[in-house]
C-alpha cells in the first residue's frame, strides 16, 4: 500500500504531537508547521494528499489562509477547530475545504473523515522527489545528482526518502525502526544510529548546500533541505 503523506497546520504543538503520534501507528506520514507561514516555507517538491488545518493560529485565520494553501499544495484541506458554529462550519466548507471537524474529536474519527476524503481523490502515488540538484526516484530505487547515479544501499534510500517525504521534520529512532524494519521498535537495537551514521556521511561527501542530516539531541533525526531553517 502507498504510504500517505498529511501536513498538519496546528499551533497547540502537544495535541499535534499526539494527533502525528496516532496517525503515524495507523501507517501515515506526517509533516507539521505550526503556522501558515512556516507551512508555506516546506519545500516546493513537498505534496501532501491531504492537510489537516486548525482556523485559529498564530499567523493569519485558516480561513483567510485557505486559498493560498490549496493553491500551493493542490490537495484536498480538513478544517480541525473549536470553532462548533454553524455559521464557520459553513464559512470553512464554502472556501473550498473537503469537511470540517470540530474538536474534540476521537481519533478513530478522525481517520475516518481523514480516509473517506482520500477515497474521494485519485492522485497517482509520488514516485520522484527533487532537492535542489538531486533526484530520487523510488521507482527505480534510484539517487542521482545532476543527472549522475549515486551509489545508496536499498536501506540508506528508503531512510532518505522517509526524511524527504516529511522534510524539517524530528523523526525518532522508534518511527524509523517501524518504518524500516516492519516491527515495533525493542527498545534496545541500535542499526538504524549506525544507518543514519552511515547516510550522514554520504551526504555530507555530496557537499550540497543546505542539505544536512542532523541529530536532534533527545528526540531522534532531522533532514535540512536547501534554502530550508530549522524549525524555532
């Protein structure tokens, strides 16, 4: 089954992280921002199949960010706010978003609601992903730098495209376990440090401005793209 990718826009980053942490077991990527600006800033060959967006954040109101957030991703938008009147029920399904769900919610529905719009769209799964000079293609399994092929183990490419399918994002060791291995994580194995070791340092012998995979110190790993900043 093709993993599905979600970016969730919300400012309350506890409940985020356990919204991520459920949708993640249940098979799903997750990207997260915080605001719409810091949204707008992921990388232009990010696509989402769905964006989950609370209406008010920090920034600017969902809705008045709507427009511009479908035009940049082209997927289908799911409005999750406290705002329970009919009158923003109606403003949010009438800017165009797929449902709008007030919280809070049980996760189960969540999905649910989540599953039931992906139904509803058929866009073809990502194959090919750019970052600045490279190209990855999960086709062919397949990394080439200005059109020439550059060696990665079966297991170093599938690390590199989990980070580039949810760029800026700390991915603990557990979930790269589980997404790599097929199992959850036991607590002690240490093969997916020795992996990301292995794949820092090819990437660090490509010399690409801005790309980096970095160690965030207590929670896991971190992928910077070009013309990317870490997150505050």
């Amino acid at each position: 089954m093709t993993q599905k990718t979600l970016l969730l826009i919300e400012d309350d980053v506890p409940l985020a992280q356990l919204t991520m942490s459920y949708l993640q077991r249940q098979g799903y990527q997750l990207s997260h921002a915080t605001t719409v600006a810091r949204a707008l800033q992921l990388p232009k060959m990010f696509r989402p199949s769905l964006i989950i967006c609370d209406v008010m954040l920090p920034d600017q109101s969902g809705f008045a960010a709507s427009e511009l957030l479908l035009s940049r991703f082209k997927c289908p938008l799911l409005f999750l706010t406290a705002l329970d009147s009919t009158e923003d029920q109606i403003t949010g399904l009438t800017l165009g978003a797929c449902d709008y769900i007030v919280k809070p919610v049980q996760p189960a529905l969540l999905l649910a609601k989540i599953e039931a719009n992906l139904r509803k769209t058929s866009v073809p799964p990502v194959l090919q992903l750019k970052i600045g000079g490279l190209l990855l293609d999960k086709a062919l399994q397949q990394l080439t730098l200005h059109n020439e092929k550059i060696s990665l183990t079966t297991m170093e490419f599938a690390m590199l495209w989990i980070f580039a399918q949810q760029p800026a994002q700390v991915l603990s060791r557990e979930y790269l376990f589980e997404q790599l291995v097929g199992r959850p994580y036991d607590g002690m194995n240490r093969a997916i440090d020795a992996k990301v070791s292995r794949l820092r340092k090819r990437l660090q012998e490509l010399a690409i401005p801005g790309l980096e995979l970095v160690t965030v110190h207590g929670r896991g790993y971190q992928m910077c793209f070009p013309a990317m900043e870490l997150p505050g």
